[in-house]
C-alpha cells in the first residue's frame, strides 16, 4: 500500500509489530471515534479536526474492504464491525443449572 492513511489505518486497526522481536500481532482493538478513538489519535498527528479525522478513517476502512488484493483475491482490510461498535468485556455464565434457561451478565455474582 502506498497511501499514508492506509498504511496507518493498517497499523492501527490491523497489526502492528511486537518490540523488540519484531513479530507482527493483532492490533488492540479500539473505536474510531470517541475518547482514546482513533480519529483523536489521527487528529494529534495530522492537526486536523477528529471528525475530519473519523469521516476519513471510515472511508478508508469501507474502501479498503471493497478493494481485492489482486495476488490473494481477499479484500485489502479485513475487518469484524464489532471492533468499530462495541468494546471487548467480560461475560460471566453460571455453570449451575438453575431450572429450565441459563444465563449470562455482564456483571460478576457473588
């Protein structure tokens, strides 16, 4: 990729590089907007305004994904919408049957 947004999007949404092995690894997931998102962190490095920054990450994420890399016929970003909308957490599931339906919360039983 020769596009400076793509190459960052790719690095910040896709993989990075482990110090000081150097193996590549998944990037932590994170938003692309908000507080800690992306697009601030973008916006810190391009003095542009976040929600330039947001539009044109989005963009660059749905071009990416429409665009086949012609050696692996597999769209150039690769990505899961839950990464952009939710964030990783916890679930707790009982393992003790309590009648007829299980469960499982966000929040943990004591």
């Amino acid at each position: 990729m020769e596009d400076p947004l793509a190459r960052w999007i790719e690095s910040t949404f896709g993989l990075t590089t482990e110090e000081p092995s150097g193996r590549l690894r998944r990037a932590e997931p994170r938003s692309i907007d908000g507080e800690g998102g992306a697009a601030e962190k973008l916006s810190a490095l391009t003095s542009l305004p976040p929600e330039q920054c947001a539009k044109a990450i989005a963009n660059g994420l749905l071009a990416g994904c429409s665009t086949e890399d012609a050696a692996t016929g597999f769209p150039a970003f690769a990505f899961r919408l839950h990464q952009f909308i939710s964030r990783g957490d916890t679930v707790y599931a009982s393992t003790i049957s309590s009648g007829a339906s299980s469960w499982a919360s966000r929040n943990r039983s004591t």
